[in-house]
C-alpha cells in the first residue's frame, strides 16, 4: 500500500499556540509483517515467509517440533 508522511511544524492551538502547517509530504510504503516460518506445504516441511496476521488466523500449519538429535541421525545411517 502506498501513502504519504505529513511533517507538522508549530505548536497546536490547544496547547496554547497559534496552530500547526504541514511543511512537507513525502511519499511512503506500507509494507506486510512477513515472518520467516517453518510450515508444511504439500505435505514436506519447508521454510515460507508469511504475514503475521495470517499466523495468527491459523491460516499456516507450523511444522512439528524436532524429536530427534543429529547424532541419533548419524549414528543409525552408519549402523
């Protein structure tokens, strides 16, 4: 999404001054909150960038936790 950052200068007429200006306005991007997850797609897990708010919609499956050590890895390739 696109939008614009207002610069104010003055003090505001609640406050006892006589009002603020906008001196300049410059353009600006609103970007998504991606995290970097590790989720399973298409039944493997991988690592994908999603939004935040879609991890908090549930919208993601997050990977199940590591049960195993990579020395028990290793130790059953060589055996």
């Amino acid at each position: 999404m696109k939008g614009s950052k207002v610069w104010r200068s003055g003090k505001a007429k609640k406050l006892g001054g006589i009002g603020t200006h906008v001196t300049a306005i410059t353009k600006r991007r609103f970007f998504p909150n991606l995290q970097r997850v590790k989720a399973v797609v298409d039944g493997e897990v991988r690592y994908i960038r999603v939004t935040a708010s879609a991890l908090k919609k549930g919208l993601v499956v997050k990977a199940p936790k590591r049960t195993w050590k990579k020395t028990d890895a290793a130790a059953a390739k060589k055996g």
